[in-house]
C-alpha cells in the first residue's frame, strides 16, 4: 500500500507533462533535439573519461568518480521529466566533467619510476618529465637513469615535428642502467608543441635550443661534457650541433642519417615507383607520376611525400625483423603516460604542421658539402633496410667525413630506427663500443 501510494504522485505529474507535451508539439520538437543533442555530447564528453583508465597516468579512484558522475547524470534523464531544463543543465555538466578528466590527464602525466627486482624505485635514479626554460621558451624533457652519477645521452627525435618520449623508455630501458638519458620535446611536437611560435621554427631555432639544453644538462649534472644521439632529422641537428659546440660533447652516434634531404627524397621517389611498378599497382604507379618528384612544397607535403613514404614503410616493415621491429611511434606514444590527453592531441598535429613548416627550410642542406669535418668521435649506426634515409648518401658522407674516430656499424635486421628495431644490439654497441672508446675513465 506505501509503495503504491508514494507512486501515485509520480505517475500524476508524468500524466501531466504528457499532456502539457500533446498541448505544445513544438516544445516536444524542441526537447526531442535537445535529447539527441544531448546524447551526442554524452558520447563524446564521455570519451576522456574512457580514455582515462587505459592511456593516462590517472588515479583509478579519481577515474571512478568521474564516471559516477556520468552515470548518474545519465540516470537522472530517465528517472525525472526531461524538460529542456534538465537537459541543458546536464549537458553542461557532462561538459563539466569531461574537462575535469581532461585536465587531470594533463596533471597526472608522467614518466614512471626505474624500478629494482623487486618492485621498488632504485636509489639514486632519477626518472622525471619536466618543463626547462630553453632560449625564453618552456620545453619538455624526460629525465631517466639508475645513477645520476653516470654519462648524459641527449637523444634528439626525428621528425621535424616528431615526439619520442616513450620510446627510449620503452625499448633502450637497459641503457638507462649505464647513462641518464634525457629525450627532448622539440619546439612544435608532444607537449613542447605551443613552445615557440610557427614562424619562429627554423633549423637555426633548434640548434639554438639543443645547444642551451646541453649546458642546462651540463651545469645540473656537473659534467664536463655530454654524448649526444641524433636519429634522422635528429642526426642533422645532432652534425650541426657538435659541429658548432664540439666541446660540449663527448661523441655523436646517430641512427638513420639524413644527409641530403632533396635527393633523400628523390631516391626515396624512384624507389617507390620501382617498387610499385614490380608488384603491378598500376594507378598508384600512374599517381606518383603525376605528383612528380620531389622536392615539393609546405601544402604538397603531407599528400605527395605521405604517398611515398607508406610505400617505403610497407617495403621496411616486410624486410626488417629485430626484436623490436614489432613498435609502432603511433600506438606506443598515443598510450604513453607521459602524454595527456591535450598532449596526444598536439603530438598528431606536430606530424603535420611542424613537418610541413620545417622540413621545406632544409632542402638547401648537404653535410657533405656544409660539414664535412668533425672535431670529435662520430658512430653512425645504419639499419640495412633503411629506405627512408638511403644508406648511399649516410655511406658516401661517412667516407669522406673527417674526425679523430669515426665507426660504421650495420644493423641486419633493421630499417630506418635501429635503436628501436635491434634494442639489445644498440645497447651493446653504445655501452661496449661508444661509452668504453669516449669516457677518459676507460680509455
């Protein structure tokens, strides 16, 4: 009987909005398209909150909350009369919310801890991501080692507009026992993306700025000199760097060495015609052909250059299989830690717009006319399937570059990254060839 009649009142006054809404046909229109609009947002305001357990650093706790939060907002729809009322006020929450999760990913986002075998942070390692002040400009740098003691590597990402912060992490973490390896966002990618203003981007800009993280790095570790690892548009930066700064540094060991980027690109073209043209894909072959060579302009880029560039990546991942080969920059760095959700937004559009703003200023660049000495050891480690920066150019500059050592070394099983494809083989040549040849300890 208390049931019913604690009902009774309920179903009354959803009688009477029934016949309020019979009455009114326009304001039903009108609460219909606000439920939709509503159940738009709730998909996607809904979305960060998802993503929040799967690929960011946030609490579970604080995660759970905010989906009860969702939920029972939801739940509120069904149990009283959706009026306009109730569902704008909904809505802005939902909005609400969903900010909220957004910016605790971005507060939360992190770089994990060196742990021992037994689960506990390592004394004395260091494993941080934070801002620096580079050239009036704040930028982002993960900081890891097991001994602040040890040698700096400063690993310079490829790109232009590339971000890599999971990746010496994730695949050279055993190089972590041996130096403090610090991974740079560049101006314009990841979380350093809004750094510098687009017109500000120049290759100058970006020398400038390794060259002040270098003494940043040296000055805060107090060490007389560090090693610096360029890989592709990195390895350009890194030649131009110890080029101008030779003292700052102890070697340069670079992976996937760009020398030329006009005819890189030129022979990256021939190649993808070649290979188009063996496996009978017509109308792709007849596409290149029309888009003619490189180089091409800031607007052609993504297009033209992108066409080459997946049938070249196709090519390297078929012939390519180190331990490591099975990475993916994409998936790996989209469910980092270390990205928030802004951030993971940022990294996607570094790849385009930095690329396209960047990569045009270097098509007058040719190391072996513009640096063709040296002044301190160089190691240059070449994938022997690496197409997108043909290994012809990296031998012809290692042959007639001079410096007082300079080794070549081969990765059989790797394409264009060979630190990330052959993990444990970088490791060893870094730590037994590079580190045992440079530190004045060892020698």
């Amino acid at each position: 009987m208390t049931n019913t009649l604690s009902l009774e009142p309920r179903a009354k006054a959803k009688q009477a909005s029934a016949r309020r809404q019979q009455r009114h046909p326009i304001r039903r229109l009108i609460t219909g398209l606000l439920r939709t609009v509503a159940l738009l947002i709730v998909i996607i305001s809904g979305l960060p909150i998802v993503l929040l357990y799967f690929v960011t650093a946030v609490p579970v706790f604080l995660a759970g909350i905010l989906t009860l939060i969702d939920l029972g907002l939801i739940a509120a729809l069904f149990y009283f009369d959706q009026t306009p009322r109730l569902v704008i006020s909904n809505v802005i929450i939902w909005i609400f919310v969903s900010m909220i999760a957004i910016a605790l990913s971005q507060h939360f986002a992190s770089t994990p801890p060196i742990m021992d075998a037994n689960g506990k942070p390592i004394r004395g390692s260091i494993a941080t991501m934070e801002a620096v002040e580079l050239n009036g400009s704040q930028q982002w740098i993960t900081i890891r080692g097991n001994d602040t003691n040890n040698p700096i590597l400063l690993f310079l990402a490829g790109g232009p507009g590339g971000s890599e912060l999971v990746m010496t992490r994730r695949y050279l973490g055993d190089l972590e026992a041996h130096f403090v390896v610090v991974n740079w966002d560049q101006p314009g990618t990841g979380k350093s993306y809004g750094a510098v203003p687009f017109d500000e981007l120049t290759p100058e800009r970006y020398v400038d700025d390794a060259h002040a993280l270098a003494l940043y790095l040296r000055e805060r570790f107090d060490k007389e000199k560090i090693y610096v690892f360029g890989e592709s548009w990195g390895s350009i930066i890194g030649v131009w760097l110890v080029q101008q700064y030779p003292d700052l540094f102890y070697a340069l060991i670079t992976t996937g060495q760009m020398v030329d980027p006009v005819e890189n690109d030129i022979l990256m073209y021939d190649l993808a015609f070649e290979l188009l043209t063996e496996q009978g894909r017509n109308d792709d072959v007849e596409m290149l052909r029309r888009n003619g060579p490189p180089p091409y302009t800031s607007g052609e880029l993504l297009g033209k250059f992108g066409a080459i560039n997946g049938v070249l990546n196709n090519y390297m991942d078929a012939h390519a299989h180190g331990e490591g080969t099975h990475h993916n920059l994409l998936i790996d760095s989209l469910g980092a830690q270390e990205y928030g959700l802004v951030d993971k937004v940022t990294w996607l559009l570094g790849l385009a717009k930095t690329f396209t703003t960047v990569y045009p200023q270097i098509y007058d660049v040719d190391l072996r006319m513009q640096a063709p000495r040296l002044e301190i050891p160089v190691y240059m480690i070449k994938g022997r399937w690496d197409v997108n920066a043909p290994n012809s150019l990296a031998e012809e500059y290692f042959n007639l570059l001079e410096a007082p050592h300079k080794e070549w070394f081969w990765f059989e099983d790797s394409a264009h990254t060979p630190s990330w494809d052959e993990p444990a083989h970088f490791t060893d040549v870094i730590v037994n060839t590079v580190l045992a040849q440079t530190q004045p300890d060892t020698q």
